[in-house]
C-alpha cells in the first residue's frame, strides 16, 4: 500500500518528481513544490498531454499566451500536449502535491 502524502520533506531545495507509475503510453507522477516556480523563460512542452489535480496547497500555472489560472486544492485541468506552459507561482508556507497525468 502506498500513500500520496507519505514522505513529503519538510523542506525543498527544488520541485521535487516522484513517478508513481510509467508505461509507454502513461506515467503518473507525484510533483513536490514549496515556493518553487519554472525559472523564468523555460517552458514545458510535452508531447504527452498531461492532466494535473492539486491536491494540497495552491499554485498558479501560466501559459504562454499570457493567461494565468489559479490552483486550489481539487482543482484540476487537462493541457493538450505541445501547450507551452510553467508553473508561476506556489504557496510558500505549505508543500503543494500534485498528480499529474501523462497520456497520449
């Protein structure tokens, strides 16, 4: 048995990728972050589309065309792939989780 909010650090010195499972086709992945945001000029750009849940915390996720959204937790979107996107801001005072979704 396995749990989401098992081993979360106190502290983060970067976002931190924890795959849950992975296969050609899928990966799930647990995402960390705690004040950290995608630097500055880097985008994502997956070829998967990616459907993400924030499950604690709060986030806000910029894509390249300017538009901003906001995260709380039980929000969810789903990113078609090759949207440029990054993360723009986290709550500093709480760790954020995240599941993300990576499917063709």
């Amino acid at each position: 048995m396995n749990n989401l909010f098992a081993n979360i650090p106190k502290q983060l010195d970067a976002e931190q990728f924890d795959a849950l499972l992975a296969t050609p086709d899928l990966k799930i992945e647990r995402i960390l972050s705690h004040g950290q945001v995608t630097p500055e000029g880097q985008w994502y750009d997956q070829a998967q589309y990616e459907w993400v849940l924030l499950l604690q915390g709060a986030a806000r996720l910029q894509y390249q065309d300017g538009s901003e959204v906001s995260l709380n937790p039980g929000d969810w979107l789903n990113i078609p792939a090759h949207v440029r996107h990054r993360v723009s801001w986290t709550a500093e005072d709480q760790t954020s989780v995240w599941l993300a979704i990576f499917y063709s």
